[in-house]
C-alpha cells in the first residue's frame, strides 16, 4: 500500500509540472513559487539565459517571483523603452529605495542616490573631470603608471616566461590610478612581485553578492545577514576591509590637509588637487547637502568612484585583449593604424583622434562585453512603456546591457561577431549609436562622466602593448564570465608575453 501510495505521489507531481511547465522556452510560472526555480537553475549561465528570454519575448519580459516576496522585475532590452526610462520620463525611474537597500554598501555615492545628493555629485565631478587642465593631467598621471608599472611587469614576466593574469595587471592598474586622481595615494599595487591588496579583492566580493541580493528574494538574503552566513557574512567582512582602507586614506588626506586646505575654491587649483581634497574642502566650508557632512559621506564618494575608476575600465581592457586573441586580422588593422604614429604623452590628445580602428574596436568589446551587466530602476508612478507594458512602483525595471548589445533586432545578425567596423562611417570617422542602442556608458541625465577618462585610459594602454609586447592565451585556460555585477573573467585571464621584434 505504502509502494502504491509513493507512486501516486511521483506521478501526481509529473503530472503537475507537465501541465505547468513553460511551452515557449520561457521560465515556467510556477504555482506559489513563481518563475523563481527556472532563475536559479539557470543562475550560473545567467547572462547567456538573458539573452535567450528576451529573444523569445521580443525584447521585454516580466518576472514573477514567490507569491510572498511581491518580486516584480521587468527585465527589457528594447531601445525604446531604455530611451523612455533614462531619458524621456527619467523623473520618474530613480535608483528607489529597493535599490538603495541592495547596494547598501554603497551609502549617498553617486551611484545610489537621487535628487539633491545625486546632483550634488555630478557637479562636483562635472567641475573635476571638466576641467581643461584635467585631460593632460590624466594623461600625465595615466603614463606614469605605464612606464612605472605597466612596462616594469610586463618586460618581468616577459623575460622570465612568467603566465600573468592580465585581468589582475589591469585591475591593479586601474586601482592606483583611480586611488591617484581622488586621493593623491598611489597603493603601487602593480609592480613586480604582485603584492596582496585585500581592498581590492573586497571589492570584487562585494560586488558578486550585490548580484546574488538581486536573484533572490529579499527575505532569503537579509535572513542569511541576520544569521551572518553565507554570502553575507563575506559581505560583511568585505565591507569592513574597504571600510579600513578608505577611512586610513582619509585620516592620512587630512593630515597631509590640515594647514592647506583654502577657504575658497580656486579654480584654477581645482585639477592640481584630488578629488577628496575638493570634496573635503566642501564638506570644511558646509556646501555638502543637508546630513552629509564628515568622513562617513567622503568613504561613501571614494567608494563609488572606486567602483567607476578601477572596474569599468580593468573589464573592458581584459575583454578586448581576449578578443583580439580571437580575432588577429583585428591586430593587424590596429598595428597598420599606428606603423606610422608615434604616440607619447605630449602629443597624446592630438594623435588620439587618428585612431580610428582602435575606437571602433573597444566600442565593440564594450557592445559585447559592457563592464556594467544591468541597471535597475523602480517607477516613482505607474507608467506605460512604449512596448506597451504596465510598470508600477512595485516592480523593478532591469536594462540588461549584455543581452542589448547581443540581439539581432537591434545589431544585425551578424551581432555575436566582433567587427569594430561597423563602428566606422565611409568617411572613414566613428560611426555615432545613439545611447539607448549602445548603453556601455549609461544614457540620458546619467550618462558616465568618465567616458572620455575611460578611452584615454584604454588607448594609451593598449597602444602601449600592442606596440610593443605579443599576448598569447594559455592553453585551454577557461574565459567564461563572473557572476557578478561588474563583468569579470570568473577565472581571471592568464597570458603567456613577449616582447616584438
């Protein structure tokens, strides 16, 4: 009786999941546990997943998670929608408070505010990054890490067939220079014998579970919090460890400041100093918003920009090496680009214009591989998007820009290839995409202030090692993305290199 009873039993539940299963490929709307179970099956591919639900879905689709978590996400990739999100109706699609609960780490940064604070940051870096002494002193700054760090490793494990992970050359690259333009503090993290930086490892933690707190339900993670286990309990620890390094870093600035700092802002001092000192000097004269004063709001700007300055950049680099990799005829075009270019950091802003190919080139690694997987936004109000879906202010809109910079409809069928061509025009300039179609860079009022930084950074980078070095892949060494919110190499990119001929 009890065999028969077992039975029954599995083919009661056969027969249940027969009759509720997804007929189209999309994730199966289960009874009380919604579409959840299809997000964590597919949680390890879940870029590649992305791309296969907005495919069918023609662009758009809503997923529904348990009954009892009221989880709501609009998950879109259609241009239009993106245009009507972060530029028609941008009043009405802040970060929310949802969001500002997930990247809690974060703080008032300029990534997880709105309103009065957000504008507060974005003049403050408009004032900084606008500057006109500021490109030639990020050229300065970004060539003396080549020649002081870069060339130094690179000729090292060159000469002594050393493999190197060159997402960790670039990422530490990118950490001192990001920590030399806001703080006047060079960690020197890239040199020779590749020293510990736990700060920098915490940040990579911080942002895997940041994506972690977004796949499952609020109560599932803030439970994990309460218990300290987990993922949250790295969470906690990784947080403490950027906590350490960033309070160090300002309790240094302000006794290096303690007889400097001015009463006034000079314009013309704004670029010869880092962009804490300026924010300090804010924060000195009371013109921070109201209840953002003191260190707790400087860690909490330093770490956004952190998170602007060393991963965006350090992702795309490790992405376009790897695609050049796989892709030699490109090599070849960016070598006949710069045989008769003679590239340094005085004629640097001159000669940048010239490289065409090279922009078009990681334009494209930034189409396929955008350092920033997904944006969320929750509607202040009830709104229609022009693809005719109904959001609400409990519902969360995600841009995945992965799987945009991936579909047909929007790149053409031949979008799954890199083709830095199609990033030029006849006449032979860079090919303009309006931002809601290539969103790498964040679109409307948001747009990336960096943008410009970003590209200087990487064509004086890349010129230097194409120039100069050959990259080979190690033998059947595994490039597949991280699951996280910045688009990492899960395990790393290791590299075999060799000085030209």
């Amino acid at each position: 009786m009890e065999y028969v009873e077992i039975c029954i039993s599995l083919l009661s539940l056969v027969l249940f999941s027969y009759l509720f299963r997804s007929k189209n490929g999309l994730p199966t709307n289960w009874p009380l546990l919604g579409m959840l179970p299809a997000l964590l099956k597919n949680v390890h591919r879940i870029h590649d997943y992305f791309i296969q639900v907005m495919e069918i879905s023609d662009l758009t689709f809503l997923f529904k998670g348990p009954w009892f978590t009221n989880m709501y996400l609009l998950a879109t990739v259609d241009p239009a929608n993106v245009h009507h999100v972060m530029s028609k109706n941008f009043v009405n699609y802040p970060k929310g408070s949802k969001l500002n609960e997930i990247l809690d780490v974060l703080g008032d940064g300029i990534f997880n505010t709105d309103y009065q604070v957000w504008q507060y940051h974005r003049k403050m870096a408009q004032s900084f990054l606008g500057h006109p002494k500021f490109h030639s002193f990020l050229v300065n700054k970004t060539w003396d890490k080549v020649q002081n760090g870069l060339i130094p490793v690179l000729d090292h494990v060159s000469q002594n067939s050393i493999d190197v992970d060159l997402q960790d050359l670039f990422a530490r690259f990118t950490f001192d220079t990001i920590c030399t333009i806001v703080m006047d503090y060079d960690p020197r993290s890239l040199s020779v014998d590749f020293p510990c930086l736990p700060s920098s490892k915490a940040l990579d933690d911080v942002e895997e579970v940041i994506f972690y707190r977004h796949v499952v339900p609020s109560c599932v993670w803030k439970f994990q919090r309460w218990l300290d286990i987990g993922q949250e309990k790295k969470y906690r620890k990784a947080w403490k460890t950027l906590d350490n390094f960033i309070y160090k870093c300002i309790s240094m600035k302000r006794e290096q400041s303690s007889n400097k700092l001015k009463q006034k802002e000079d314009d013309d001092d704004k670029v010869s100093a880092d962009l804490l000192t300026l924010y300090m000097i804010q924060d000195e004269n009371h013109n921070t918003p109201s209840g953002n004063q003191g260190d707790k709001f400087l860690r909490d700007t330093i770490l956004n920009f952190f998170v602007a300055g060393r991963d965006t950049t350090s992702a795309t680099l490790s992405w376009f090496f790897y695609l050049l990799s796989k892709n030699p005829r490109v090599i070849s075009m960016i070598k006949k680009e710069l045989e008769n270019i003679t590239i340094n950091r005085t004629n640097f802003k001159e000669v940048s214009s010239k490289l065409v190919y090279l922009h078009g080139a990681l334009c494209e690694a930034l189409r396929l591989y955008p350092p920033v997987v997904f944006e969320a936004k929750s509607p202040v109000e009830s709104d229609m998007l022009p693809s005719g879906h109904h959001v609400n202010p409990n519902m969360q809109i995600i841009l995945d820009m992965y799987a945009m910079g991936r579909m047909k409809s929007i790149w053409g069928n031949d979008c799954d290839e890199f083709k830095p061509e199609r990033w030029i025009s006849e006449q032979g300039k860079i090919r303009h995409e309006p931002s809601y179609k290539f969103i790498a860079f964040n679109a409307g009022p948001r747009t990336c202030l960096g943008k410009d930084m970003a590209f200087t950074q990487m064509k004086i980078i890349a010129t230097t090692i194409i120039q100069n070095y050959v990259i080979q892949v190690v033998e059947e060494h595994p490039v597949i993305p991280n699951i996280s919110i910045i688009l990492h190499m899960k395990y790393g990119f290791k590299v075999r290199i060799r000085r030209s001929r």
